[in-house]
C-alpha cells in the first residue's frame, strides 16, 4: 500500500520496514499463530452458536472472550514491537527513530480506542 501525505493511516508497516527485517514477533511466531488459530474457532464457535439459536447472553460471553484473546494478542505484539523494532531504530537514531515511536504510539492509540 503506498503511503501518500493525504492518507498516513493508511501506511502498512510493510511500507516503513525493510523487507530483509526481522520482525520482533518472530521467536514467538508459532505461538502467535496457535493463539490466532484458536481464535478463529472460537469465531467460528460463535457463528454456529447464532445461526443454532444460542440464548444471547451465552453468545455475548463468547463474543467477550474471543475480544479478550484477540487483545492479548494485540498486547504480546506491541510489546515485542517496541522491545525490538522500536528500541532498534532509537538505538539507530535518525528519522527513521521518529516514524517508529510514531507508529507506536499510534497503535497504542488505537488499541485504547477499541
């Protein structure tokens, strides 16, 4: 996706990153991929508890829970993000230090949002 000055939100961090970085994410991939694999069942637990008529409440818990897990994902994610990409570039310095505080603290700004 290509950055314009019209559209910083729309900048994907593949954009601003080298495709020869290692990602901060890395040493923990496959357990990222398990958590993300459950969470899509338990989504999918969610679309079949609606489509069998499941009282709400019982599918709002679902709905809280999957929320949940997909916030601690977000949170391992930034943390590694800011351990590894984001000190990196500070220790780095230069331009390239601002755009990766700034991509933090806009994360984060969207994870309160949520």
């Amino acid at each position: 996706m290509a950055t314009t000055p019209e559209s910083p939100s729309t900048t994907a961090a593949s954009d601003s990153t080298p495709a020869n970085a290692v990602h901060g994410y890395i040493s923990d991939k496959d357990r990222y991929l398990a958590r993300l694999k459950r969470i899509e069942g338990q989504a999918r637990g969610i679309h079949r508890m609606i489509d069998e008529d499941t009282y709400c409440i019982d599918i709002l818990t679902q709905i809280s829970a999957l929320t949940s897990a997909l916030e601690n994902v977000a949170l391992g994610l930034l943390d590694d993000h800011l351990k590894h990409c984001v000190v990196d570039a500070a220790k780095a310095g230069g331009p390239d230090a601002e755009v990766k505080i700034k991509e933090a603290s806009d994360a984060i700004a969207r994870l309160v949002k949520s």
